[in-house]
C-alpha cells in the first residue's frame, strides 16, 4: 500500500506559478487528477514522478522524496503525455529495455507479460515509428507496468485513443485500482475521470479546488443551474410539459425557434428530458448545452 | 557504472538518424584527401603535419565528438524520451558514463582510428606519426565528448553553441592568440602528438599540463554533467 504525499507544495517558474500551496494524499486505488488545460495537472504529476524540484513545500512517496532520488523508480511506473519515444526500436525491444533498466531478473518474460497485459502482442516487433497514436500509448503503459510498480502515474492517457481502446484502457486502470496499487491519472475530461476513479482531485489554475469521491464532485457541479438550447418539433408542448418537472427551473421560447432551458439539477434533467419528450409523443431534434465548456464549471467550483 | 542496455540504445539512436551518416563522411573525406596528398607529393612532412593536424585534430576530431555525443543525449532530451531513462534506479553517472561511452566509442572508430590509418599513409616511413595523431585524437575527441555532453545538459542548442564553441574559440582565437593553448582541447591533443611523433605542432606546452588539462576537463565533464541530470527540471507540454 503505497502513499504519495503533497505536502503544502507550490511550483513557479519565473515570475508564473504553476502549483500553488497544494495539499493533498493519493492513497491505494484510483484518483483522477481533473482540471482545464494549463490547470498544472502536469506540473503535479512532474512533481510526483521526481521530474521537478517543489519550489516549496514537499512530495513524498511513503515518507521517501521524490525529487532525487532515484530509487523510489523501482515503486512507481510513469507514463508521460508527451509522445516521443525510441522511435527506432520495436515495441517489444522498448519495453524490454525498460525491464532491463529496472534490474529485473528477467527482463523478456516480464516485458511479454507487460506486451500482453495492453494486447500488443501482435504488434511488437515493429517498429515504434510506425505505431499510431493509441499504439504508442499503449506500449508506453507496457513499459510503465513491466516492473509491476504499487504506484502508477499517467498524465493524460486517453488522449488520442479510439473508443475502444479508451474502454480497455479504463478497464486496465480499474483492475490496477482494485488490485490496490496506487493509480492517479490525468485528464481535463470529467466523463472520463468519473468512469473510473474512485477520488478525484479538481486543480484549477494550479490551486486545488476540489476533492472528494465523483458523487460528490459531481454533485458540486450538477447543482448549479445549466442551460441548453432545445429544437424540438413541438416546442411550445414540450416546454410545458418540462415546466411541471422540479429538474426545470425555467424555459423561454426563443422567436427564432427553440426552447431556452434552465435546469436545476443537470442528472435529474438528463433523464427527465427524453422520457418526457417521448411520453408525450415531441421529437427532439436538438440538445445543446450553452454554458457547458468544462471552464465555465471549474470557473463555478473555483468560485463556491 | 555502465549499463549495458543504454549503451545498446545509445548506439541505436546514433545509426538511426541521419547523424549517422556524417559520422562515415567525416574519416572518408580525410582518408581520401590522404591517399591524394599522397599520391600527389609523395611522403612529405609538411603535407602530412598539415592534413593530420589541420584536418584531421582540428576539424574531424572535434566534428565527431560533437556528432556524436549530441547524437546521443541531446535529441532525447529534446523531446523529452530521457525521462524513460531519468525513471529508473539506476545512478545518473551511470546514464552519462554509459552515453559518453558510446561517443567515445565513434571518437576511436571514426577519428582516433582514421588518423592513424591516414598517419600510416602518409608516412609510412615514421609509423610513431600515425601513432601519434590517434593517441592525440583520442585524448581531445574524449575531452570533447564529455564538453559536449555538458553543453547538451546546459542548452537546447547544444550543435549550435558547440560549433560556435568550435569556431571561434579554437579555430579563430586559437590561430590568433597564443595563449589559448592552455585552454584549448585541441592543442592538448597536438601537444600527445608532438611528444609521441616528435613535431612541435604547438610550441612550449608541458605534456604533463595537457593530459592533466584533459583529465581534468573528461572527469569534471561527466560529473557536472550527471549532477545536472539528477537535477534535471523536466516537465510536460504545458
């Protein structure tokens, strides 16, 4: 059972401050690291990996520094956002090389059993170069695992995968979670982290601003009021009908055509909207959010 | 102290790009121009001080070392790829002993082992010229590397300040002022040859002060260097 703690940490380049006087324990199991881009979710897992010194305060992995310390390696697997690799080498040859760096005793068995856990193995004897992006990904989370490290970090892994391989990916990352390694990742998408962490961390512009299980995560951002846009082909109908849910605080209609909505609680309304439009027989053509961009609801959580 | 696996993936990433190429160019431009210099006036001290020397310690020597040694640490830490070296157990001097292994390495194949070939044509009457030259070339292309690979730690432009470095601190200072000789690495390694060959390519520097000079440079090189590693600020695109 493996603990990272930040202790009170703040990190400024120049005169720009990336982190500022964060707090926070990532224990065993899954937690999100969410935020907007720019937020200084790398900056944090930088920090967490030894790749940057605090400028004050401290990070630590079960009382041990990360920042020079080269042993602490052997506890935590990294996989970094940025994409390049060993172009060079084939997939299997990186990872190997990477259990060879790790000391392991046998470095082929543990790199295949890496290769298999990500289902690369058909496709690592070629070369890096020619991986695509969730690939790459892929074979990067390989040599993360190989020395099957209790502390996994992954900045930003979803980012360029295909759905299926976003499913896996998550799967991989919640079987890690159970097994009771510790597994903090990335991402500025709230979807993804809710699928699959069991505690986020909210950081935006470099201070922690939230923390708690999704429902409770969910729930500072769900109970704020959200507004959409509906084109149905029955408008006035419909936004009576919406009127007499408690989900719905308010609904204009637009003279252009289209429903102005305001609904209190974004989870209730989201099941509401479609069993009511079909119960009462009025197609909707469409749903969109108008103040739904992931700033303006970091912008509401900053600000409660 | 040196790992295996990061001298197999220095060497990899050298011949992998188009470095690696220049790395052939560089001792076939001065073999060809050896055998001409030969065939064109015969065994002459004069010609072979001027190619060996002019060409081969001053530009070839330090060419290689720069190719090489930025070859193998800079583009990695250029796109951030080190970090897969940076997160694991192993001691930093090991990474920079190890990476400077693999360019000393090409320094012995592609200049310290094409001087001597060169010196053995070109006066195959005095073998200790050719003996002369590669011990030099291997004493200033090691000094180099390890100056390289300080400068590649230091700088993301760490080509261009080496070639600046080269140009105007050895080349153009060098030729002007007379007591650059004590802080430069190429006159160090004029001075092995001189003593071994017999020539006085520089005049008035104590043998003993160049190969303290070079120690001094090859050992401090790579230490500063794995202390600018272990505190090595690496971040993200963000």
């Amino acid at each position: 059972m493996s603990e990272i703690r930040i202790d009170h940490v703040s990190r400024w380049f120049r005169n720009v401050v990336a982190v500022n006087d964060v707090t926070m324990t990532i224990g065993p199991g899954v937690t999100g690291l969410l935020g907007p881009n720019g937020a200084g979710k790398s900056t944090l897992i930088a920090l967490m990996s030894g790749f940057l010194a605090p400028s004050a305060g401290s990070v630590t992995l079960d009382g041990a520094p990360l920042w020079r310390n080269e042993q602490v390696y052997r506890q935590v697997g990294l996989v970094p956002e940025r994409e390049a690799l060993f172009d060079y080498l084939t997939g299997r040859e990186f990872v190997v090389a990477n259990a060879e760096l790790q000391g392991l005793p046998d470095p082929g068995a543990a790199a295949q059993r890496a290769i298999a856990l990500i289902e690369m193995t058909d496709a690592q004897d070629r070369e890096i170069s020619t991986y695509s992006k969730g690939m790459r990904q892929r074979i990067k989370m390989a040599s993360a695992l190989v020395h099957d490290p209790p502390v996994l970090l992954l900045d930003e892994p979803f980012n360029g995968m295909d759905p299926r391989q976003r499913i896996h990916l998550m799967e991989l990352i919640r079987a890690m979670g159970a097994e009771g390694r510790t597994v903090l990742f990335s991402s500025h998408i709230l979807e993804e982290v809710e699928q699959v962490a069991r505690q986020i961390e909210v950081v935006v512009a470099g201070r922690h601003a939230a923390s708690g299980d999704f429902g409770a995560i969910r729930r500072l951002m769900t109970d704020r009021p959200n507004r959409f846009v509906l084109r149905t082909a029955d408008d006035r109908r419909l936004a009576s009908v919406l009127l007499t849910d408690p989900s719905v605080r308010g609904a204009r209609l637009r003279a252009e055509g289209g429903i102005e909505l305001e609904a209190a609680d974004f989870g209730r309304f989201s099941e509401v909207l479609p069993r009511l439009a079909r119960e009462h027989g009025v197609r909707l053509l469409e749903v969109t959010p108008t103040d739904e961009s992931l700033e303006s609801v970091f912008s509401y959580l900053v600000s409660s | 102290m040196i790992s295996r696996t990061i001298v197999r993936l220095g060497v990899r990433s050298i011949f992998g790009r188009w470095r690696g190429v220049l790395l052939f160019v560089l001792p076939l431009v001065l073999l060809g121009l050896c055998v001409l210099a030969r065939a064109l006036v015969g065994q002459s001290e004069e010609a072979s001080r001027h190619t060996l020397y002019g060409l081969g310690l001053v530009v070839v020597v330090p060419l290689v070392a720069l190719l090489a040694t930025s070859g193998v640490l800079a583009p990695e830490i250029d796109d951030g790829s080190i970090s897969y070296l940076l997160a694991k157990p192993i001691p930093r001097s090991t990474i920079v002993v190890s990476k400077l292994v693999v360019a000393v390495g090409c320094v012995v194949a592609f200049a310290a082992l094409p001087l001597l070939l060169a010196g053995l044509v070109l006066r195959t009457d005095d073998p200790s010229v050719a003996v002369g030259f590669a011990l030099g070339a291997l004493l200033g292309g090691t000094a180099y590397c390890a100056l390289f690979a300080l400068l590649s730690v230091l700088t993301r432009h760490a080509v261009v300040v080496g070639l600046v470095y080269l140009l105007v601190w050895e080349g153009l200072l060098g030729g002007l002022l007379d007591g650059v000789r004590w802080l430069s690495v190429t006159r160090w390694s004029a001075e092995v040859a001189d003593r071994v060959a017999g020539l006085t390519l520089v005049a008035d520097l104590p043998l003993a002060y160049a190969l303290v000079a070079g120690a001094v440079v090859i050992v401090g090189g790579a230490w500063l260097t794995g202390q600018m590693l272990r505190s090595f600020n690496l971040t993200g695109d963000e």
